[in-house]
C-alpha cells in the first residue's frame, strides 16, 4: 500500500522511494501511450501523442505494481558456491570485468553473446551493442528476433525499411483492413478502438485471417480460419483472385512494381479451392476478402507473430506484400503493410543497431562507408563479420559461445525448446544478467545486477509507427539499485581498452551521438520531440518527420518495388494421425515471458487459469472434458493444463498462452529458424494431448 504525502506518494514499507505525477511512455505494448502516476501503485492515462484521449487498457493501468514491488532485486548478486549471494557493487562489476575479459583473452570477442533489451530505452540499447562492437563482435541481437525478424526482412529487401509503412492515425481512413495473425482487440488495444474500430464504425470493411475466434474477429466482417502454417497457400488464393477479378491497379502496377507478368502466370495455376481446403477455410470466404480488399479504395493490412513466426515467416510477410503492391495499396494514407510491434521498444531496440547484421540506422555491417562513419564517431571502427543472432548463439553456448550480457531479456523462457535453453546457459563459462528479478534466466547467472524499471528511467523510446518518444521517471530506485544506463557505461569503461567512449553526462548525451551515428535519426532532440514524438525518417532541414513511407519512391532508392513469387513451406513438424497442433500467443492481461504481469494481482485476477483451447471434437475423440486437466506433449517436454473446450478454435488446432503453464509452454515449440531471418517456428508446433486421471495426478 501507499501513502499520500504532499502530492507526492510513497510505499509505506520503503519510505525512502519517492512516487511522483510525470508524463511518461507505457512499457507494455508497441502502441506508446502516454502515462503518468496516480498513487496506490495505479498509473492514469495521459493525453499524448498516440492515446489523445488519455486511454489506457487494463496492462497500462497495472503498469505501476511491479515497480514497487517486493520481489525487486536491491543489490548485487554473485555466485558463491553455487548459491547467488549479496555482493557490493564493486566486487560484482569485477567479476564481470575479469570474467569476460577472460573469455575474451582466450576465445575472442565472439565467444560473448549480448543480449539487448525490447523493454529498455534507446539510448541504453545503443550503448549495449556499442559495447558489443567496441569489445570486437557484432554478437548482439534482441527479441524482436523472436517476433518480427521475419517482417523486417521482407519488407526491408522488398521496400528497403522494415517498419510500418503508415501511421496509426491514418489507418482510420481506410475502407478496408486486413489483419492477418494478429489480435489487436486485445494485444493492441488502444490503437484498436482508437484506430482501427473508428474505421470499422465508419464502414471500413475488417478482414480478420486467425486460426481463433478472438475479440478481434467478433468486430470483422470477413474472418478466414485457417489452420497454423497456410498463410501462404490462403494468401496466394486471395492474389489469385485479385487477378483473375481484375482487381489489381494497372497504372500502380506499371509505374511502381517489377515482375507483374511473371506473378500473374504463376497465380494463373493457383487453384483457389484447393488452396482454400488446405488452409481449412470456405473458398467463397477467399473470394469475399479478396474482393473487399481488392475493391476498397485504401485497403490496409496490419499484421502480427501469426504471420511471423514461422519457419517460412519471411515468405509469408513477402506474400502479404504482393497483396498491397498488386492493388497500389503503398504509399498512401489509409493504406500500406503495418506491422504491430509488441513491446514499447521492439521498434528502438533494432533502429539503434541491437541486431547483429546491422549497425544503428540499419546499415550493414559490411558497409565501409558506415563502418568508417561510425569508427569517427567512437573512435574505434566495428568489425565487418554479421554477429549471431540469439536463437543462433545459445545453440552453441559452451561451445563457440562461452560468455552472455543479458540485459533485461529472459531466454530461458522466451527462447523454443525452452527447457535445452535453459540447459544451454549452464554450459557457459560466465553469464551476467541485468534485471529487476531474479528470472529464469538470472537462475543461471554468475552475476544479477539489480537495474531499474522503465518509470525509474530517462531516455526515449521508439513505438510503432516510428515515433520517438521521451520516458521520464516516476519513482526512485529501491534500494541499492542502479540505472541501467550506469551499469552499462560502467561495464563499458571497465571490459573495453576505449573507457572515453563510455563516457556521458547523462540519456540526452548519448541520444544526441545516436542522431549523428543513425542516419533516420539525424536532426532529432530531447527538445524537439518534449512532450510530443519526432517520427523517422526524420528531415532535419525542415524538422518533420515522414508520416507515409514510399509515396514516390521506395526507402530502396527504387522507384519500383519486385513482385515476389512465393510458393508453400510445410511447417517443420510434422502431424501423427493422433496429434495436434499448437499454437501460442498472448491475451489481454499477459506481458511477453510473464516476469512482469505475474507481479500485478489485477493482472494476474483478470487471467483466469492456464488453458488449452480445443475443439469439442477433438476434446471427445480424446474423453476430454471441459476444466480437465490434460497432459500436452512432444519429444521436446510436457506440460500441464486445464482443458478449454471451445469451437472458437479450429479441428485439429489447440492454443495456449506462453506465458504462466509450469513448465512454460515453449518447453513445446521447435527451434527450426527461418533461413532469411533467424525466427523460430512459435505457431505450429506438432502435440500429443490425453485426459490426466485425477487420481493419478493426485498421487
């Protein structure tokens, strides 16, 4: 609980944290709404640049309760006979220092891992993989790997950027929306009934491809079931008969695209029937998206992890691609291809180079010119060589990889085949992990370092239509925790032979060297963007940022952007004529691996039980009932969970959250990765499921 103290509010079991009103960016989601505190450990909404209105769904409302609550780690830890122990400050950045630098002097740079953080702001993000490439290695990646690689390389080979082509503000303008693997209704609320349902309300006609009967789906007009790991086979049917409609826009397609005639005789033996039966969906309801998008004069796609984690997630973001360039839905309000990012800083965490092919700005590392550009800026030119990307280095953790900085990631639960991650850490020689709990991953540390939540911070970050925004603090620290910015910089100076280039007065210095390092950044300022945003591509001449991408030209530099082929990818796992398939997502109250909502009663109140959605015939094919407990299981685990009979999800189709089953469920999911961009296979995963006897379990 709390008290009230002249407009100021404090725990009362720490009366040395102080609590106070100041405007700030939400942690939970993409969308960037604007927050501030209210008291009793409540945040309110604030009238910003994305919720005008000051909403708030119930994640934001909840976002207080983990700052101030009683699991926070206070101090150091270190790893003394195998227990993790108190430690000051001092000993344990030695431990890191001596530790890594030893893994370093016998391995080389690329035996260390850096894990950076999609929770954490853009300047602390900048700072971890400055670390990384100052200490010799582009080994830094962040889970954006796990969620939108996949868009980000498709749209970035095809359109030349891997962001949302338009903003949220005009998505309301548009007459039709797609949204493919996606619930914004509740992944995105706000951004839903702010944007998406206005437009909807107006007569915008909402197409929603999902395997689930979801909130979204109760406001569309058109909804495609399909089963896990079609999209490309429903996809390629609705292109077809955009085709075969003449829905497609010939002067669009003259002036702005390449490789029409070679697509349209490859959609020409697309039989849309049986696509249609593959994906397990009506083929008159193919024909009816088709042509509401196909007619609409700005049709919209938004899309999410259902389309993106996928072995062929690259292929299926290029498929939805043909779909805008085939009707000349690019380039104009209302219209484009929009991913929805899922933490507040998925989209700033890589802009400022937390990936291992790129530097910031998304330049590649290979690029001399970039490389040179950046050496003048810290005085020491990255290496060339593309790092690892995260999936790929604990695959080989205590072999190529010896050391790992995880800054406030949790792998061991957010990784596939979670449980030989977790494994994983155990095989290296020194892992040191920047938290505000000790997490699943923090249980394999040699060294915790106790940082600082997102309302205890300063610094910018990044939401989902390319807005930065600036995060002020709320709350003091608890204890003897530190910012996050001072732990790295403090790492920085110790494990690096270049200790000037880690040293700042402060968040505002170090954005202001990202905006002369990351070209899309150029020209921006803590001054410029105050209570509002500065948006990317920022033009520094006239201070405006770029709301619509690709309006006359591609970020390519092209004037045209190709066509692509795309043919079927079976998922890697393949069915037994008694399996299933998995698939996992959130819902309204989860956050990412559960670290954080598990820590909010009212989150944790609204969540009701852990639960597998199955089909009623499925559930009586296997003497399932209702509220059952059923066991689910692969060659990779088992977990344990109360049977929700529903027909909101397909035959042959079940759905968990990865968030709260003990052991979690991505003990399930595979590791096969995507070839182009690294992303594992989340959404089909091939499971046995079976009544367990209560007796049994009893005993």
């Amino acid at each position: 609980m709390a008290a009230e103290r002249g407009g100021v509010t404090e725990p009362n079991d720490a009366p040395d944290r102080r609590f106070e009103p100041e405007q700030t960016v939400c942690p939970f989601c993409g969308v960037g709404c604007t927050i501030e505190y209210a008291g009793n450990e409540t945040a309110t909404g604030v009238s910003g640049p994305v919720n005008a209105r000051g909403e708030i769904c119930p994640k934001g409302a909840a976002a207080f309760d983990m700052v101030a609550h009683d699991d926070r780690l206070t101090e150091p830890l270190v790893r003394d006979d195998g227990r993790l122990v108190a430690a000051s400050w001092e000993e344990a950045l030695d431990r890191v220092s001596e530790a890594i630098g030893r893994v370093v002097d016998e391995h080389g740079p690329d035996a260390v891992q850096f894990f950076a953080s999609s929770n954490c702001t853009n300047e602390e993000n900048y700072v971890l993989q400055k670390l990384a490439r100052v200490l010799g290695t582009n080994n830094v990646d962040n889970c954006a790997r796990l969620c939108h690689s996949s868009t980000v390389a498709a749209m970035s080979d095809r359109l030349g950027a891997g962001a949302m082509t338009n903003t949220l503000d005009d998505l309301g303008e548009a007459d039709c929306v797609f949204v493919n693997g996606a619930n914004p209704a509740e992944q995105h609320p706000v951004a839903f009934r702010s944007y998406v349902l206005p437009a909807v309300q107006n007569g915008a006609t909402l197409i929603h491809v999902d395997p689930r009967e979801n909130d979204t789906t109760t406001a569309a007009d058109v909804h495609l079931p399909l089963r896990p790991g079609t999209d490309i086979e429903l996809l390629n049917a609705v292109a077809a008969v955009l085709v075969e409609a003449d829905l497609v826009d010939r002067a669009f397609l003259e002036d702005r695209t390449a490789g029409f005639d070679r697509l349209r005789d490859h959609l020409a033996a697309v039989d849309v029937a049986e696509n249609a039966d593959r994906a397990g969906v009506d083929p008159e309801t193919i024909r009816a998206a088709a042509r509401a998008y196909g007619e609409a004069d700005r049709a919209a796609i938004v899309t999410g992890m259902g389309t993106s984690q996928h072995r062929c997630g690259t292929d299926n973001v290029h498929a939805l691609l043909n779909l805008a360039l085939l009707t000349g839905n690019v380039g104009r309000r209302g219209t484009g291809v929009n991913p929805l990012r899922g933490q507040n800083n998925v989209q700033g965490a890589s802009d400022v180079g937390g990936l291992p092919s790129v530097l910031p700005g998304y330049e590649s590392v290979d690029d001399e010119e970039a490389r040179e550009r950046v050496a003048a800026e810290w005085g020491v030119e990255p290496p060339e060589e593309p790092g690892l990307t995260e999936v790929e280095a604990t695959h080989r953790f205590g072999d190529d990889v010896r050391a790992a900085v995880v800054f406030g990631e949790n792998p061991a639960v957010t990784e596939p085949n979670a449980s030989a991650v977790a494994s994983a850490f155990d095989r290296l020689d020194h892992c040191v992990v920047i938290d505000l709990f000790e997490t699943a991953t923090a249980a394999h540390a040699d060294v915790v370092l106790p940082g600082s939540a997102w309302a205890e911070k300063t610094g910018t970050v990044t939401n989902t239509d390319r807005r930065v925004m600036r995060m002020r603090p709320n709350a003091d620290l608890p204890g003897d925790a530190r910012r996050d910015l001072d732990i790295l910089t403090a790492i920085g100076r110790r494990l690096t032979d270049h200790p000037d280039a880690f040293e700042y007065d402060g968040p505002h210095e170090v954005f202001g060297e990202l905006t002369r390092v990351a070209p899309i950044y150029d020209g921006m300022s803590y001054d410029g963007i105050g209570d509002g945003y500065q948006r990317w591509p920022f033009a520094a001449e006239d201070g405006t940022g770029t709301d619509v991408l690709h309006a006359e030209t591609f970020a390519t530099g092209e004037q045209t952007a190709p066509l692509s082929i795309v043919d079927p990818v079976p998922p890697a796992d393949e069915l037994e004529p008694d399996e299933l398939t998995l698939t996992t997502g959130r819902v309204l109250q989860h956050f990412n691996s559960g670290e954080l909502s598990r820590r909010s009663e009212r989150l944790m109140a609204m969540r009701g039980e852990d639960a597998l959605q199955i089909h009623p015939d499925d559930a009586a094919e296997r003497g399932i009932e209702d509220g059952d407990r059923v066991r689910v299981s692969n060659e990779r685990g088992a977990v344990t969970v109360a049977a929700d009979v529903t027909a909101t999800i397909p035959r042959g189709v079940t759905f968990c959250t990865f968030h709260y089953a003990d052991p979690v469920i991505n003990t399930l999911t595979g590791d096969e990765l995507d070839p182009v961009a690294g992303i594992p296979e989340f959404k089909h995963s091939a499971v046995a499921v079976e009544p367990i006897d209560a007796a049994a379990d009893a005993d």
